[in-house]
C-alpha cells in the first residue's frame, strides 16, 4: 500500500505527459499534419498506457478508505445486535 502511495506523484506526472502529447497529437491530426493510421496507432498506444494509471488514480481514495475486515466483522454484529 505504501509502494503504491509513494507512485502517486509519479503516476500524476506521467498522466500529465500523455494529456499534453494527446492534445498535441490531436492537434496534429486535425490539422492534417499527421497521417490518419499514424494518429490511430499512437493514439492507441498512449491510451493503453493512460486509462491503467488513471484508473490506479480513480481506485486509490476507495482502497484507502475501504473499512477493514475487522471493523466490517464488528459492524454486522453491532447491527445485528441493534435489529435483531
């Protein structure tokens, strides 16, 4: 968990530099200075790199908040206790 924690600068950074290579490439191809199967492939190429990590981002407040099984154990029972 704490591996991962110490990722997250670098996971943000990296994330910043394909947004600004996407719109730059983008650009380039709605310009028409990039041929259109090139703009796939790299397009392609990026996003397979992006949408991992920005998942990793997405998932990361849910892994750290999520309640650990201890704490989920003592829940059912104080609920089952409450309505019995």
């Amino acid at each position: 968990m704490k591996k991962q924690q110490k990722r997250i600068p670098q996971i943000t950074h990296r994330l910043e530099q394909i947004e600004k290579v996407m719109d730059k490439l983008y650009e380039d191809n709605a310009l028409g200075a990039i041929e259109p199967d090139r703009y796939e492939q790299l397009s392609q190429k990026y996003a397979e790199e992006y949408f991992p990590l920005k998942k990793i981002l997405v998932l990361r407040p849910f892994r750290l908040s999520r309640p650990s099984r201890t704490s989920s154990i003592f829940l059912q029972r104080a609920r089952k206790n409450l309505h019995p």
